[in-house]
C-alpha cells in the first residue's frame, strides 16, 4: 500500500512517528506485509521521476535467519517531500523487480 500522509495524526495512525513539518512537507509511505516474523526489511531498487509519474522499484527482503516469531507488522519506508514538489494528479506506481505492480496511487 502507498499512503499520501498530509498530518501529524494520518502519521501517527499508521503507527510512524516522523518529525515531518506538514506545514511545508507531506509524507509518502510505502507499507508492505504484513508479517508474523522478526526481520522483514525493504528495499528500494530504484526511484524514477517523471513529469506525469513517479516509479519506485521495491521488493521486501526475508530475514536470512527466518526470523523470530512476532506480532504481526507491516515494514515501511518513508519519504518527506516539500509541498513544492506536489503536483495533483501524480502517479505514483510501485513495481517489484520483475516490473510486476505491488501498489499504485495518485495524488488527490
């Protein structure tokens, strides 16, 4: 899932405390899981922005020691962007390595 997070309280509902000044920042969170064992990372292979779209390849990394048993939990990865860069209408996509879709979003 990918999150346009434009206040402290959307943050904090998906359990991310970030010092994001919302007055001249948002947030975009990229969520994925969720997992029942320690030890899931992200990874971003790549971030491409173009002028209608903004690609990010990812892929979720397994714990090389299969993990610990946990609560469950999602891994994410956070970007802070300034409000200038914001464009309405924006598509944001996310792919894995294989170019498969994970998620897809756009800007309201």
């Amino acid at each position: 899932e990918i999150v346009v997070v434009r206040d402290t309280y959307s943050l904090e509902r998906l359990g991310i405390h970030a010092p994001v000044r919302f007055r001249a920042e948002f947030a975009v969170v990229l969520l994925m899981g969720p997992h029942d064992r320690s030890g899931y990372k992200q990874i971003i292979e790549s971030i491409r922005p173009h002028e209608d779209r903004f690609r990010v390849v990812a892929f979720e990394a397994p714990p090389a020691d299969g993990g610990e048993p946990s609560n469950r939990y999602r891994t994410f990865t956070l970007w802070i962007v300034p409000n200038s860069a914001y464009r309405r209408g924006l598509h944001i996509e996310v792919v894995n390595p294989a170019d498969e879709p994970i998620t897809a979003t756009d800007l309201p």
